[in-house]
C-alpha cells in the first residue's frame, strides 16, 4: 500500500470511545482525510475530528441530526471553516474547523465483513467519504452520486486501496 503524504496542511484529531486496540495509526487517518481534501481542491489549512463510536452513539447522533433510526457508518458534520466558506484571510489560518466525522466502528466493521473487504480499507473509505461530505459533496441525485462515487475510487486508488464500490 503506498504511504504518499498529503500535501494538505490538516490537523486531524482522532477521538476514540470504543477502546478498539486495532485501529489503524493516527497518522493513517490523518493521511486518509489530507487525500480527501486535497482531491476535493481544498488545500488551505485547517482541523477534523474523527471521533470513533459505538453503535448507540451513532444512534442517537442519527436519530437527532439525521431523523433517521438505527446506527450509520459515517456521519459528517462541516464545520464554520466550510459553511459558509470563509474569506481568503480566514482561509490561511491553521486553527480552522473544518469539521468532524463521527465513525460507527462495530457499523464499518460488519459491514467490512459482508463486503469482503479489510477493516482498514473500510475504515478508509469511511473517512474519505465524511471528508467529501464536509465540502459539499453527496450522492442524493444519480449525477451527484456517480461524481461523489468517482472522486472515492480515484482517491482510494491513489492511497492505494481498491475500488470501494467494486463488487467481487
């Protein structure tokens, strides 16, 4: 797998609240989002928080933001720094928020498990997904959900992972 750094200058902080002991190195994640943000033309600097949680955390995120029952992979919430965007002044300030991704871990690992796909492939996918979601992108209309689709294997790729949407 190749270890490209992102050129991006990002701060990502990662929060764990499922005490998992298997989780990729800080720095993958923050790998994972710099790949994200640099194909998505965001460049300037900024911060994400990756918070990793179990499936009640996630259900109630998704039941109060979302409307939605049950537990979900990912969820993403863009930050001041993006909505609205900023001045070109504010742009260049590192302590920008970009964000934050709340992750369902026991959601990506099963659903890893029925793709036949491994968990940090997974747990990738994940992240670039959020990411794009924080700037705007989303999959809600067929031409939105192939560019959004598109976008994630050109980046999984260059990270490289398979096609996410690929089907074995």
């Amino acid at each position: 797998m190749s270890r490209t750094r992102p050129r991006v200058p990002v701060t990502v902080e990662l929060q764990d609240a499922t005490g998992d002991t298997n989780l990729p190195a800080p720095t993958e994640w923050k790998r994972w989002v710099g790949a994200a943000l640099e194909r998505a033309g965001e460049c300037a600097p900024g911060s994400i928080t990756v918070r990793l949680v179990g499936r009640e955390e996630s259900r109630q995120l998704n039941a109060t933001y979302r409307k939605k029952t049950g537990p979900t992979n990912v969820l993403a919430f863009p930050g001041p720094a993006v909505d609205p965007p900023l001045s070109k002044s504010d742009r260049e300030r590192v302590d920008r928020e970009l964000g934050d991704l709340v992750i369902c871990m026991p959601v990506v690992y099963a659903e890893a498990q029925d793709q036949g796909k491994a968990p940090e492939a997974h747990m990738a996918h994940m992240v670039i997904h959020g990411t794009l979601h924080l700037f705007g992108f989303d999959h809600e209309s067929d031409v939105a959900a192939t560019r959004m689709e598109s976008l994630e294997t050109e980046i999984m790729h260059k990270l490289g992972f398979a096609d996410p949407y690929e089907q074995d």
